[in-house]
C-alpha cells in the first residue's frame, strides 16, 4: 500500500501543475483532509485488527475521486493546451481505471475462493 505522504505529494503536484487560485487551495485542502482520515482509518484498522479497514478496497474508496479528478484535470488541460504529458497522464488513469474494474469483477467472480481449495 501506497504511503498517504506520497499520496498527498502526487495531490500537491497535480493541483500545482493543473489549477490556479481557489480550486488549488481547495484541493490542497482535500488533498490533505484526505490524507489525515486515510491514516487515521488505516491505523485504526490495524490496532483493531479489522481487514477491511486496511484492504484494497478501501484504499480504492479513497483514490476513485482523486481518479476522476486527475482525469477531468488533465483531460481538461490536454484538449486547451494539447500537452503530450497530459495525453500522457490521461492514458495512465485510463489504465487504471481498467485495472481496478478488472480487480473487481475478480473479486466479485469469487476466483480466490475457487483456487483455495487448489492447495
């Protein structure tokens, strides 16, 4: 799992590079609201032995907004400056959101269950 720091510096940088005035402020906000409930969540998850509360899942509760944001702020940028970054950058959460939809429809599927019994 990610750390929240590198989070919140992936956060810093996309709304440095992307925003200017009061959505910068505002999603650095977010950004370190986010960070501090993430952390807190998943520290209690780990004192409280709770699974869920530590998992993929929830970590990818918490990185859905920032997906979408980083795709409309960059999808935003690329069709007004046409910057090959940015292209760049909307493939990669592109992909992204591939990955996971494919994860979940794994998880969903019960796949992990069925090869359990495989050892």
């Amino acid at each position: 799992m990610p750390s929240p720091f590198l989070k919140i510096i992936v956060w810093m940088g996309q709304a440095n590079s992307c925003t200017r005035g009061s959505l910068r402020s505002l999603l650095t906000s977010y950004a370190s609201i986010r960070m501090l409930l993430y952390t807190y969540i998943a520290l209690s998850g780990a004192l409280l032995n709770n699974k869920f509360m530590l998992s993929f899942e929830l970590m990818i509760l918490f990185e859905a907004p920032s997906i979408v944001i980083f795709l409309i702020l960059n999808g935003r940028r690329y069709l007004r400056e046409k910057n090959s970054i940015d292209l760049f950058l909307l493939g990669t959460w592109l992909e992204l959101v591939f990955i996971v939809a494919v994860y979940f429809v794994y998880l969903m599927k019960g796949v992990t269950e069925d090869l359990s019994g495989c050892f």
